[in-house]
C-alpha cells in the first residue's frame, strides 16, 4: 500500500479543514487541541430584540458547524497518526487489510465496510 499517497491526501484535508475551522472559529488559547466559535458582535442594543436574536442564531450555527469540521479534522489528525504507527489501512476490530477502494473513498478510514457502523 502507497501510505505516502494517502499521507498526502490527508494532509491537504487537514489544512483545508483548517482553514475552513478559521472561517467560524479559533483555536482554544487554553487548549490548542480544542476550537471554539467565534462570538458573532454581541453590540447590540438589549431592547432590538430581533438583532439579539440573530446574533444568537448566527452564534449557534456557527458552534454547530465548527463541531462537525473538528470531528472531520480530529479523524484526519488521527489517520495521520495510523500512518506513522504503520497501522493504517487495517481494520481497527480484526486487523484484516481495508480495501483501497474504502481508503480512496475514505482516507480517514478505521474499519473496513463489514465492520462499519
């Protein structure tokens, strides 16, 4: 199997999928391995209870598609890391080689299609 292949692929999804967490986050400062949204302008006046509102709403679709991209881009970190431990590409419950038609689909793979859930 050509890892060096899928090593590539990997790393170009990690560094769009940070740039894409960039767009509706940063990084926790207290925790690097974690992101959060960023707050939309709370600048408003209390009494503009529409504005209020849509800040809100912007705030909590931005949380919400900040959590998706971070758990793509905690699948990819961790393929990245089953290429350097020389276990990528085998099923994490019996250790059967994935297909690579799985891995081109999928790169960020862990079980092959019998054991997928």
């Amino acid at each position: 199997m050509d890892t060096a292949h899928f090593k590539k692929k990997l790393e170009e999804e990690l560094r769009k999928l940070e740039g894409e967490l960039a767009s509706v986050g940063h990084k926790n400062p207290h925790n690097p391995a974690d992101w959060e949204a960023t707050a939309t302008d709370l600048n408003t006046l209390p009494s503009d209870q529409n504005e209020v509102a849509n800040s809100m709403d912007e705030f909590e679709e931005r949380t919400a598609i900040l959590k998706q991209l971070e758990i793509q881009y905690n699948d990819v970190k961790e393929a990245l890391s089953r290429i350097e431990q020389g276990t990528f590409g085998k099923c994490a419950v019996d250790g059967e080689l994935i297909p690579l038609d799985r891995l081109e689909a999928l790169p960020t793979a862990k079980t092959c299609i019998q054991h997928a859930t």
